[in-house]
C-alpha cells in the first residue's frame, strides 16, 4: 500500500515539473509573456489549470505503472 503511494506521489511530482518545464520553455522561446499584473494574473490561472491536469496525470500514470508492473503477488 505504502509503495502504491509514493509511486503515485512521485507521479504527481514529475507531472508537476512537466508543467513547470512547459511554461519555463514558453517563456524563454517566447519572452515575457505578460505586460501588466492583469497578464500576470491570467498566466497563473493557466499555470495553475495546467499543473493540476498534468499532475493528475502523472498520479494516474504512477498508478497504472505500480498496477501493471510493481504490484506484489
């Protein structure tokens, strides 16, 4: 059970940096991507929006990996 978990925690972590990644490569390809506080504000909302999804994703996948190849028998 506890193994389930930290592969799923651990999931989650690199989706976390995945959309982390994303939005740090946007900016250095894109430049600044805001101009006043309103942007700003904009762009958190969509980092934040992102984070989740891709977390999300890496704790499903975290849980898939554990279930098809690490589950005990």
């Amino acid at each position: 059970m506890m193994a389930r978990v930290l592969i799923i925690i651990a999931g989650m972590l690199l989706g976390g940096l995945g959309a982390y990644g994303l939005f740090w490569i946007a900016g250095m390809t894109f430049g600044p991507l805001y101009a006043s506080e309103e942007d700003m504000s904009r762009n958190i909302k969509l980092f934040m929006i992102n984070a989740a999804v891709w977390m999300a994703t890496g704790g499903w996948v975290g849980h898939r990996i554990f279930k098809r190849y690490l589950k005990p028998e």
